[in-house]
C-alpha cells in the first residue's frame, strides 16, 4: 500500500491541493475527537492504565495506508485518500509525543 501511495503522491499535483474543510475536519477527528473519546471511555470502563493510553495512541494514529487502494477498488477519490495518509502521517510526528507527555 506504501509503494501505491507513493506512486499517487507522485502522479498528483500538490499545488492543487489545498487546506479545506473536509481536512480540517479529517485532522479534528483523527488527533483530537477520537484520542478524547477513546480516554473517557477507558475511564468509564475501568480498564488498566497501560492499557488506556495504548489505545488513546492507537485512536490518534494517522490514517490506514490501505485506505487509498481500497478508495482506488471502489471507484471513490483515491488521490484525496493517499494524500491524507501523507498529510496525516506528518502531523502524527506531532501530535503522538504530545499524547506520550500528556499521558505521563
């Protein structure tokens, strides 16, 4: 999936691409409603505390590299997925060592 992505991020023209509701939106809920949603469940349910910031990590991980073949399979807008795999990647270097210090 790596390799496709790679080959779709090259055929398309960045300049095209532009910071739009519909990113902000993907990037709101990726590191911020599925992070704090994950948290107050772990809480409510009183799992164990590594356990609980395992899984706030995993909800603030970038979005799945098969996302883009499996949008390319179903005729849906496979550029738009394989560049918020990259646009999302990028911004977990951010925000992962933040949850890391947050949860300690």
């Amino acid at each position: 999936s790596m390799l496709f992505i790679g080959i779709i991020i090259y055929s398309v023209d960045l300049k095209k691409i532009k910071f739009s509701v519909e990113m902000a939106a993907i990037l709101v809920g990726r590191f911020f409603v599925s992070p704090v949603l994950i948290y107050f469940a772990a809480k409510y349910i009183h799992i164990p505390v590594l356990m609980e910031k395992v899984f706030v990590i995993q909800a603030a991980m970038p979005v799945m590299t098969n996302t883009s073949i499996v949008a390319k399979q179903y005729n849906g807008d496979y550029e738009y997925a394989a560049v918020m795999t990259v646009v999302t990647t990028i911004c977990s270097l951010i925000f992962i060592p933040i949850y890391m210090y947050l949860l300690n």
